[in-house]
C-alpha cells in the first residue's frame, strides 16, 4: 500500500485561492494534518499506515510465473484478488495492483530479456508493468474474465522469448492478438478462431526463427483443440491430433507438451505421444511443469473439485511416473497459517512450476494458496511447506469489532470466517466449521456473547445459527424458524438471550427469541423483506440493537426506521416522513454510549442520522455518498465514538473519519487508497481510537491506523 500523505484533491486547493499554492503546500507538509475548511465540512488528509490483517490465503491462485535466467522474479496471480511478486528477503507475496481499478486477473507473461517486464490480462485488458509491478500502463484494451470459468487454465499471454517486442493476448471472446512493438500496438490474427471458451494458453518455440523471433508458436483454444503457427505468429492453422480441450502447455527441447482434459501429451514436431500417467487416464490434469536443465524431468498435476488430487513426477520424459502424495511416495506438509485444515493440499491445482535457476524447487498453486517443496526429486518423503505470506485473498462478508475481549471477528467467504486476537498473526483456528459466515452480532454490555449465521453454500443452502458465551471459543448450535434461510442475527445489548432474526428474502419475515435461539416467535408489525437477500453476498445490514436501551431493536426498510421496545415481539414505524431508501449497500447501527441514536448508511443516497430514535432525520450533508459505515473507539479524553465511512465528500471518494459526529471529516486512505477490491465491509476499533477494517472482495481485511 501506498503512503504518501501530501496529496490534496485539487477541488480543496480551489477553495483556497487566496493562498498561494506555494504557501499551501508548505502548511500542509508542515502540519501533515491540518484542516482546511470546505462549503460541507472539514477536511484534512491524516497519515495512515495501511496493511492486511493476517489470515493466510484462503482464496484461488491461478497461475504462477517464475523468470528464467533472474533470481527473486516470480509472480502469482489469483482470480478475485490481484497480483502478487515475490520479495525473496522477507519471505513474503507482495500486491501489486493496489492502485488499479480492476485486479481480477486472468493471465500472465514474463519477458525473458526484461527481468523487470511483467505482463497481466486484467478483466479490461492487458497492463504491462516495467518495474516488476510498481507501476503500470495499460497497452490492450479487450475482454478477460479472471473469476471466470477455465481461469486456471492458461497462460493466454506470451511474449517471445528471443525477443521483447513480440507478444501475444489469447482473448476470452476475440481471438488472438499479436503486438510487435512490446504492446504498443496489436493486430489480430484472423486464422485462429475465438472458440467458445477463448484462447486460453499461448507458447512460442525458439527452436526456428523468422525474422528474429521465434518461428513456431502454438495457441491453445479449449473445446477446439491447438493452432499452430510456423511462420513466426503470422498465419496458423489447426494442429492435427492436438487435445480437444488443453489447459497448460509447455514447450521444452522443441517439443510440445499438453495437459489436457482427458491426459498428458507430447508433440514432437511430426506426431503425437500419450503420455499420461498409468492409472490416471481420461483424468483432467492442468499442471505441468519441466525442469530446465533436464527435459526428462516432468511434473504433472490432476485437477478437480476436491482434495489431494494426484501429483506426479517422472524423470525419464513421462515413460514412468510416480504419485508424490501416495503411501508409496508419502509427502510431510508444513502450513504456516495453523487453522488450514489438513486436507489442503492440492486442492483445485492450477498450475506448476519449476524455479529453473534452483534444480528440484517446484512450485504449485491452488484453491487456497501456495505449496513449495525444495526437492521434488527426493527418494523418500517429499517435504512441502505453504508460502502464503502475504497472499491474502479472501471475500469478506462482514465484519464485527466488540468494545472489549476480542479486536475483530471476520465473516468470509468459503472458510467462514476468523476471531482475530491479534491483527498481525495467523489466526489459531476458523471461527466455526461451516462455508459461509454473513452475519456475526455481538451484545454490546457483555461482549463474550456472541452469535452468528453461516451455511454451506453461497445461496444460503443450510442456514446454521450458532451462539457463544466465550468471545467463539466454543459454540453451541441453535435453532432457526422453519424453512428459512440467509438474513441477518441481532443480540439485545443487554441480554443475550434476547435476538431479532431477520429471514433471508424478499418475502423474509422478523422472528425473536427470548431463549437464545432455542425457540422462535412472529413478530407483529415488523417490515418483510428487510434483508433481501438470494445470496450470501447481500449488503443488507437493516438490523441494529440500541446500545443503551434494555431490548430495543431498530430494522430500516425503504426509508423507514422501525422500532421494537419490548425485545422484538411488535414493532411500529417511527418516522412519518420517509427518507430516501438505500441505492445499494445499506448499513444502520445504533450509536455506541447514547440511546435513541442510530445513523443509515444509503451508499449513493449520503449518510443519515437520527438522535430520537427515529422519529426525525438529519442528513449528515458532509457526505454526498455513504457506501460503508462504522463506529470506532474515540479519542482520548472523550467519549464520543468516531465514525468512518467509505464514502463522497466535495466530489472525492475515499476512506474518512470523524471524531465530532460527523460535522467535520479527515480523509484517512492517504490519498491513494482505492480499494480496488471494493470495500464490502467496515468496522472501527471499538477498543483502539482511530484504527478501521476495511473487509474486501478479493483482498482479505485491511486494516489503517495513525
């Protein structure tokens, strides 16, 4: 992350024209936070420090690259969360796509006489980075899908590897591409078809040569089969016998090598040879990797939906094979982050790699993460260890930070979700054995009591509530009404017996319990609908309990805050005049520390307030936009809470705080922070003055502090 903290957005300077820029610029440098005063508030730009909040992968690494002939170059690629380099000194995977606007990637290339030459297929086109990553510039505007299907397969960029100006784009839709001026200009090539899944993987062949680059090059088109050209990229044509459907290709001592849906092939020039493993026929394999001091030496991996799925390594060109992860040929696994279930391993297996400057490193990337082993050719067990370090792509759902005991809880997408005792070690465990976690509440005057909502699948099949007495360090299991699912769980902020249940739906009626979620009852007068929710993807976050008030709920629904006295039993519209109704994310809580006060978060329709429980609302006209909001601990000598939202203020959208309830704002993201995994959820330390999560769709929780 980026923390350069002088920037100012020109419409602020604007403001000041009676100052000189010169004399602006030396006050802002010299105080770093001064405010500056606008038509709507008060803005200053506040030192941020900017970092993850370790997890430890958990999300889908779709490809590796790894440069041949310069050490500590290698690159991952994920399909919701960015692209990551390697920092060889510290051990770890550092983002390089921060300052984008799109990090779903769908492929990548290295250029072999360019060490710092990264090329990447983003969603809206190809970038090229000339500094391993920490700029970039767009070359190709076309169509990728990095989250979508066949994302593991590839790579669908190449650039040639006798020289730097020829590269070349496989597109999802629109054929393939060639550029003869390192991307500054690209041409299509009318000969190879789009194919009705893209092409997926392109390889060149320095074995001939045409004009100064290489003369054969292959392009990979899943469902259609490999086009060939041997005119140096100018003209192809179909590859007689080729793999109807290839996922990796791999060109070594001239020849080629396939993983496919059905088996592992190799062409040699003038015919084709089976040489998939015994025992593993009619298997889909999309890792392959060839070491490149000996050709003989191969790697292949299956792919599937499951776990552990078969590893092979053969050292006489795929004559013979054997399975790394059998009894036979048992493997040992070192995980760094200890709540990674034990079955983890190569599971969804996109692709391998050799490091071809380090003989036996191999590399493979998975559904969760990365797995290295330093001697793929051991006789005995074959060692390997997870590098995560950094790699931090979760989807998050929602997040949760009490007034004490625990910092933060997560809820995320496919591994639930976390209690983060500390925000820089890997968490001990998950926080519940379930898919999905969407929605976590906690009771504000006794915060050890804690209650949650998961399910085992994204459209909410198996909706679970489970409640804790021991801020989740152990769980019992409760139950729901019949028949309902998804929605949002709310724990009276004076006892915890006391929940509202918002069911999932359009149609989605308000239950309570007085007896922790063992028995349910209607409520009378409550809206439906108020979390309209089809997945667990929703940003419905309509229920909030009073923080002073013993069993008083508030639900926001189209521009009315409804209110229940009584735990959740009846409840009655407070406001007669409607305010406007959400746009799209919608966050209401309840101001910690003062009764009656709850603010509504509209996203593109600004931020309300109201301090008498409803019956009247102030718009906080700061903010022309409030996509995500949050209470944090306040600042010291005071107890008033400060509020963060992600939001717009005098036409710049960014991460703000406010320490005076929101009539004055500091921008807090340094000016550079855009999110561009997109910001999903928010919570303020409620135990540390001026520290915020950010929860994101693809790059785990971050986290910002003074």
């Amino acid at each position: 992350m980026k923390t350069s903290i002088w920037l100012l957005a020109i419409g602020m300077v604007t403001l000041y024209c009676t100052t000189s820029c010169k004399k602006l610029q030396e006050k802002v440098a010299r105080e770093g936070a001064s405010k500056l005063a606008t038509s709507a508030g008060a803005l200053s730009m506040l030192s941020y420090n900017w970092g993850n909040v370790a997890i430890g992968g958990g999300g889908y690494v779709t490809g590796i690259a790894i440069h041949p002939t310069t050490s500590n170059r290698m690159y991952i690629r994920t399909d919701v969360g960015g692209a990551y380099r390697w920092d060889g000194t510290n051990q770890r995977w550092v983002p390089m796509l921060e300052q984008l606007t799109t990090i779903r990637v769908d492929g990548m290339a290295l250029d072999a006489n360019a060490p710092d030459r990264v090329y990447l297929a983003l969603n809206d086109g190809v970038y090229r980075s000339d500094d391993r990553g920490g700029t970039w510039a767009k070359v190709f505007s076309t169509t990728f899908d990095g989250n979508g299907d066949l994302r593991w397969a590839g790579e669908c960029l190449a650039v040639d590897s006798l020289t730097s100006t020829v590269v070349y784009a496989g597109t999802r839709t629109d054929g393939l591409y060639r550029s003869t001026n390192t991307g500054s200009s690209w041409t299509k090539i009318a000969t190879v078809p789009a194919g009705t899944k893209g092409v997926r993987t392109v390889v060149t062949d320095p074995s001939t040569t045409v004009s100064g680059r290489s003369g054969i090059v292959y392009a990979g088109i899943p469902g259609t089969g490999i086009y060939r050209s041997t005119d140096g990229g100018t003209t192809f044509s179909a590859l007689s016998g080729a793999p109807v459907s290839p996922n990796r290709m791999v060109v070594a001592g001239g020849k080629l090598y396939v993983a496919h849906t059905t088996g592992v092939t190799v062409w040699n020039g003038s015919a084709w040879t089976d040489i998939t493993p015994a025992g593993g026929a009619n298997k889909n394999y999309c890792g392959l990797a060839i070491e490149a001091y000996d050709y003989q030496k191969i790697a292949v991996c299956q792919r599937y939906s499951t776990f552990n799925n078969p590893l092979y390594r053969s050292s006489d060109g795929g004559v013979n094979w054997q399975q790394m992860n059998t009894g036979s040929l048992p493997i040992t696994k070192t995980k760094q982050a200890p709540w990674w279930p034990n079955t983890w391993f190569s599971s969804a297996t996109a692709s391998l790699a050799f490091d071809p400057l380090h003989h036996g490193d191999l590399y493979y990337t998975d559904w969760f993460g990365v797995w290295y082993t330093s001697n793929a050719w051991a006789a005995s067990s074959v060692a390997w260890e997870t590098r995560i370090k950094g790699d931090e792509e979760t989807v998050v759902l929602t997040l949760a930070s009490p007034p004490g005991g625990v910092r933060l809880y997560s809820g995320v997408a496919d591994v639930f979700g976390f209690r983060h005792d500390s925000i820089t070690e890997y968490p001990t465990s998950g926080l519940y054995n379930i898919n999905e976690g969407f929605s976590i509440s906690y009771c504000e005057s006794s915060p050890a009591n804690i209650a949650i909502l998961g399910s085992s699948g994204n459209d909410g099949t198996g909706t679970i509530l489970a409640t804790s007495t021991n801020n989740g360090a152990t769980w019992t299991a409760r139950t729901l009404p019949a028949g309902v699912k998804l929605g949002r769980i709310c724990i009276s902020s004076n006892d915890p017996d006391k929940m509202v249940y918002i069911a999932g739906g359009s149609t989605g009626t308000v239950y309570y319990t007085t007896d922790r979620g063992n028995s349910w009852s209607s409520a009378t007068g409550a809206p439906t609908g108020a979390v309209n929710a089809i997945d667990v993807w929703s940003k419905d976050f309509s229920i909030t309990a009073d923080c002073v008030t013993p069993n008083k709920f508030y639900i926001y629904k189209t521009g009315y805050l409804y209110a229940s006295t009584d735990g959740g039993a009846t409840w009655a519209a407070q406001n007669a005049t409607a305010i406007p109704n959400k746009a799209s994310y919608l966050f209401v809580a309840a101001r910690p520390g003062t009764a009656n006060e709850v603010w509504v978060s509209l996203d593109g329709n600004g931020l309300y307030k109201t301090t008498n429980g409803g019956t009247t609302f102030s718009k906080v006209t700061a903010l022309s936009t409030s996509t995500a909001f949050a209470w944090g601990a306040p600042p010291g000598g005071s107890t008033t809470p400060t509020v963060f939202s992600y939001g717009t203020l005098s036409g710049v959208k960014g991460m703000y705080r406010s320490t005076d309830l929101g009539a004055t704002w500091d921008q807090i993201d340094n000016g550079t922070e855009v999110f561009p995994a997109g910001v999903k959820g928010l919570a303020g330390d409620r135990q540390v003055f001026g520290r915020v999560y950010v929860g994101t769709g693809g790059r785990g929780v971050l986290y910002g502090q003074p």
